[in-house]
C-alpha cells in the first residue's frame, strides 16, 4: 500500500490541488489512485491538527488542543477503515499544514496515523524561496493572519522559521526511502 502526502508547501496551488482531487476522483481512480473526500474542499486538515505541536496548533487550530490525542485515536481509525475498504493501492492525501514539521516528535505522529504496512511517500511542492517569501508575507497582510509572535507561521517576515524548509526536507530524507520533490516554478 503506498499512502502518497501531498504537505504543500504554502502558496504553491496545493488548494488547487485539492480541489482537483475533489472534483476529479474519478480520473484518479481510472489511474489507480484513491483520495479521500474529508471535506467539500478536498482539504486533508486533520492531518496536520494531529501532529502539529503545540506552539503551531495554538495559532492554527487552538481548539484542537485539548482534544488532540483522542484526535489522533480516531483519525487513525478513521484512515485504517478508508485504506481497508478502497479497491486501490495508492491512496493520497493533501494537507500543506503539514509543511509546519520540524522535529521527529511531529513526523512521528503523523506515520503512526497510517497502518505499520504502509509505504508513505511524501510530496512536497517547493518554490523559489524570494517568490514564496514574498507571496506568504503578502497573503498573511491581506488575510491579516500576521503576528509578532515569532513562534507563529504567521509572523511576517522573511526570517520566519517556516521558510527553513531544508529541516522538513531533511527530516523526510532521514526517514523515507522516497521524497517526491517537486520544483513549483
């Protein structure tokens, strides 16, 4: 079973993606692939609330919080009972919070959401580092998602921690035989 993770990274069309998915399962299923439809968007956010920790949860999704480890129990179930009952064997997922992972306590929690079984193979989409800071920091002034906390993904500036991207691709390197990296320009 290959479990494909699409994590983004931000402002590189992942919601286009997802949208795609969404709308076109058919498509990718006459191409083996099985994507699960969580939301009307296609967006896979349970993903990252259950692994993300919690100096980023509390400005992404601060209600989940309290409530993360028997978060986790159940999006565990909740991806065993999909990848038991699909016809595929390559399922994808697509959450670009996911980008977020920094440390091995993170990624850890996200494997151990997926079957022992499991081949997981990450994805993520990279832009040209002064295009992709310069489109973040313009999308956090006009969502006006900008803060001075400098442990935010919403601080704005050019030295937040969520453009030191080389961690989160040498975390996947450590720990997967593959890593898809795709070049966004």
């Amino acid at each position: 079973m290959n479990i494909y993770i699409h994590m983004g990274t931000h402002k590189t069309a992942t919601t286009s993606i997802q949208k795609f998915c969404f709308d076109n399962l058919n498509i990718l299923n006459q191409n083996g692939l099985d994507y699960i439809r969580m939301r009307e968007n296609g967006r896979h956010t349970e993903l990252n609330q259950c692994v993300l920790r919690d100096e980023v949860a509390k400005f992404t999704h601060p209600h989940i919080i309290p409530i993360k480890d028997s978060m986790n129990e159940k999006m565990k179930i909740f991806i065993e009972n999909f990848i038991k009952n699909s016809k595929f064997e390559n399922i994808l997922f697509s959450d670009e919070g996911l980008d977020y992972i920094r440390y091995h306590h993170e990624l850890k929690k996200l494997i151990e959401l997926f079957p022992k079984e499991s081949n997981i193979i990450p994805i993520l989409c990279i832009r040209e580092i002064h295009d992709w800071k310069n489109s973040w920091i313009e999308y956090l002034k006009k969502t006006q998602k900008n803060t001075s906390d400098k442990n935010s993904p919403y601080y704005p500036t050019e030295k937040s921690w969520i453009f030191e991207i080389d961690k989160l691709l040498n975390l996947l390197n450590e720990n997967f035989k593959h890593v898809i990296k795709i070049d966004y320009n």
